[in-house]
C-alpha cells in the first residue's frame, strides 16, 4: 500500500516521517526527490517557494519506489498516485507556534494558518476520489501522533473519518 501523509507546513510530517522510518517503515520524503533534480523546479518569486509539477513528481516518485508498502512524506503527497491519503492537522494558532519557532516570517505563518483553517489540503485531498483519513496533532506528541498513524496503517478508518477537525470556533475570532 502507498500512503500519502501529508498536511500544512508545521503539522508535523517529517517528524513523524523519521520516526516511522526508524520503526522500520519505507518512507521517501519528496523534498529528497526535488532536491536531487528528480524534477524540474520553478521558482515562485512572490511567496519565495520552488514550485513543482505534481504530474511530473508522481512519475519520479512511481519509478524510485521500492515494492511494497511506502509512505510519501511531503504537502504534495496527496497529489500523487497513492492508495491512502492521511492528514495531518494542527490548530492554527499552535501550528502559528511551531512556524514561529523555525523563524518563519508573519507573513508565511498567516499564508500557512489560513491555509489550515481554510482545509485546503483536506479540499484537495478529498477531490483526488481516493480513501482520505485526518490525525489531529494538537495536542498529542510525536510518538503518540506516530502511534495514531501505525493505527491508521493497520486498518482503523472510523476514529479519523474526515470531518471530525474544525477550527471555526478560533477562526471566527479573527474578524
Ligand atoms: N504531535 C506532533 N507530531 C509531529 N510534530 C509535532 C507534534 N507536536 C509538536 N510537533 C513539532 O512540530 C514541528 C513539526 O515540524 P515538521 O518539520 O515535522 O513539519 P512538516 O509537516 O514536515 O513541515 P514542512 O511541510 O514544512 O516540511 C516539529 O518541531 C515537531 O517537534
Ligand atoms: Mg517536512
């Protein structure tokens, strides 16, 4: 099975990525793809970003993949040709914690939290037609976020069926 673990930048894909790994997981970050020039890049001038073609990064990622199960690490992930798409979520005002932890600007905190208030990724995900599940990490740690995923990955659907995760009570706040 191939499973996309996606989410807005912060929410913790890579951490649990790593930790996945060393529980002996294949998991291929996509940022490693694009950064080997696995595929071309173009650079967003306005939001300082490369920009990849999602089309072109499914076909690098399908002839790199080792048979078996894999995890695809990465906020395009869920563009890819994949069998489970999971969804890492996070309040935004603590994601707004954690992107300002890294140094990130007001301005790419503010882009990235109305993304996650906005579901973006959930919208997208869920046009894909394939099976979607979301993991609220707001208050977990890694390792238990880590846990909630291997349940994923072992079947559970019920407990993280879309739709549970809402954070209009904070967004209505910001008017
Ligand atoms: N439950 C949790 N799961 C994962 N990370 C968490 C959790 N709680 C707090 N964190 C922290 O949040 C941060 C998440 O950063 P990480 O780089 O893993 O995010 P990312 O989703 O990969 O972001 P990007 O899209 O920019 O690569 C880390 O500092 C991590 O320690
Ligand atoms: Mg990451």
């Amino acid at each position: 099975m191939i499973v996309a673990l996606t989410g807005t930048p912060g929410t913790g894909k890579s951490t649990i990525g790593e930790l996945l790994r060393s529980s002996g997981w294949t998991v291929v970050e996509l940022s490693d793809i694009v950064r080997d020039g696995k595929v071309s890049t173009s650079l967003d001038t306005e939001r300082g970003s490369l920009e990849v073609d999602p089309e072109e990064l499914d076909k690098a990622v399908s002839s790199t993949l080792p048979s078996g199960d894999a995890l695809l690490i990465g906020h395009l992930s869920h563009l890819l040709t994949v069998d489970l798409i999971i969804i890492l979520r996070c309040r935004p005002s603590v994601l707004a914690e954690r992107l300002r932890s890294r140094g990130w600007s007001e301005d790419k905190i503010w882009e990235n939290m109305e993304a996650e208030a906005c579901d973006v990724i959930l919208v997208e995900s869920v046009e894909m037609g394939g099976e979607v599940v979301e993991l609220d990490t707001t208050s977990l740690d890694p390792s238990q976020a880590v846990a909630a995923v291997e349940e994923i990955l072992a079947g559970e659907r019920e407990k993280y069926a879309i739709g549970h995760v809402d954070w209009s009570d904070e967004v209505m706040g910001w008017f």
